[in-house]
C-alpha cells in the first residue's frame, strides 16, 4: 500500500499537468482568461511528455497506476478547465445557458473518451498508430489557443467545442505523433504563446494563431479524409 510502490518519474509529470489544470481553474475563476488558457497550454505539454519519460525510464507500471493518474489528471486539465474557461468567455452570450450546457458537454464528452481509452487499452484492443476518437488534450489546444488569438467569438467558440466533443466520443480513427521532436516542436509554439505581448510586439497572436490553426485542421482533416475514403469505397467501379 505504500505510494513509493506505485509512483514513477513519469506519474510526477502528470501530476505537473494536474497542477497546471488546477491552477487554470483557479485563474478562470478570478477572471483572469487569458492567463488559464496559458495555464490550460502548459498542462498539454506536461499531458505529451509523461508517455515519453515512462519509455525513457523503462517504467514496468504492472497495476495501471500510471494510467489512471494520466486520466484523472487530463480530467482536470482537459474536461474540467476548458469548460469552466467556455463558461466565463461565454458568458454574455445572447442564448441564456447555452454556455453551461456546451461546458458540461466538453467535461461528460471527456470522461467518456478517457474512460473508453482505458478499456481498449486494457483489452490490448489499442492501436499503437491511431486513437480511436479525438485526443482529450485537443480541448486545450483549440479552446486556449483560440482565446489568446485575439480573433475569439464566443459564438464560433462554442459551435466549435460541441463538434470538438462529439468527436472525441466518435469511432473516427485520428493518428498519434510521436517522438521527442514533435513534442518539442510543439512545446515551443506553445512556450511562444505565453511570452508577453510586447515582446512580441511585431507579430502579436501569431503564435497563438498558429497552433490554433493547426489544430482545427488537424481535427476537421482527418474526418473528411475518412469520409472520402468510404465514398469511395461506396461508389461505382469504373472500368
């Protein structure tokens, strides 16, 4: 029962991206939004590399331990502070409520992704390639990016969270980026969103901008390529 039986190097980095969705919670709710989006960013960096840290450190996690601290962690990180971040950045919009109700639907969305996740993982069913659905993380990405782009509308923000939900909760097969290089690449346009605006005076948001834009088409691609190839399948043979 002790914890030093449990614990790895690797459970330490999902705590640090428990941490960061905490602490963007807590930003939310003094209203400081651009800050918990930042906070938000931080916790997917944490969220990339503890798979990273367990392969370096040859991690042996033999009663799933590290596995349910990942998903309790992104709960937080990617379920609960994205919506409580939707919730304040929409909270004069014109429809009454309609922030709550796409609030709820990002957290319950989640819970079901990592919840189905940990199944297929468990059965030995999981692709080592693609994840079945969108990647929990992907909440942060879009929702923070897009609030510190300097372009958010809480109306196209809240139509974008609802198809960012359904999919994460969707059989559509996305692909996994990994190595070491991708998640440094990624980290470094996110450490650029943090920096203070006027040191990046010349090209304020661009960052922002960037990630944000990468992500949306990361997230519409990959159902539209699916999409195609069924039509294909579907269609009539030419000869």
């Amino acid at each position: 029962m002790n914890m030093k039986k449990y614990m790895g190097y690797a459970d330490l980095v999902s705590m640090g991206n428990a941490s960061f969705g905490f602490l963007s919670i807590i930003m939310v709710l003094n209203g400081y939004l651009a800050v918990a989006a930042q906070f938000m960013l931080v916790a997917v960096i944490f969220d990339s590399l503890d798979g990273w840290v367990a392969r370096k450190t040859k991690r042996v996690d033999k009663f799933g331990f590290g596995e349910n601290i990942d998903s309790l962690s992104d709960v937080i990180s990617f379920g609960v502070a994205p919506g409580m971040l939707l919730y304040s950045a929409c909270a004069s919009f014109s429809v009454p409520y309609i922030n709550i109700v796409v609030a709820l639907l990002i957290l319950l969305c989640g819970i079901l992704r990592l919840a189905r996740f940990n199944v297929i993982a468990d059965s030995g069913e999981g692709s080592d390639e693609n994840f079945v659905g969108l990647p929990i993380p992907s909440t942060a990405l879009i929702l923070g990016s897009f609030y510190l782009s300097g372009i958010f509308r809480a109306d196209l923000a809240l139509v974008i969270m609802v198809v960012v939900s359904l999919l994460m909760v969707s059989t559509i097969s996305y692909p996994k980026f990994k190595g070491i290089k991708i998640v440094f690449a990624g980290s470094v346009l996110i450490i650029a969103t943090l920096l203070p605006q006027h040191i990046l005076a010349a090209v304020a948001n661009v960052p922002a901008k960037l990630l944000f834009i990468t992500t949306l088409i990361y997230l519409l691609m990959v159902p539209f390529m699916e999409l195609y190839a069924k039509l294909r399948r579907s269609g009539p043979n030419v000869r």
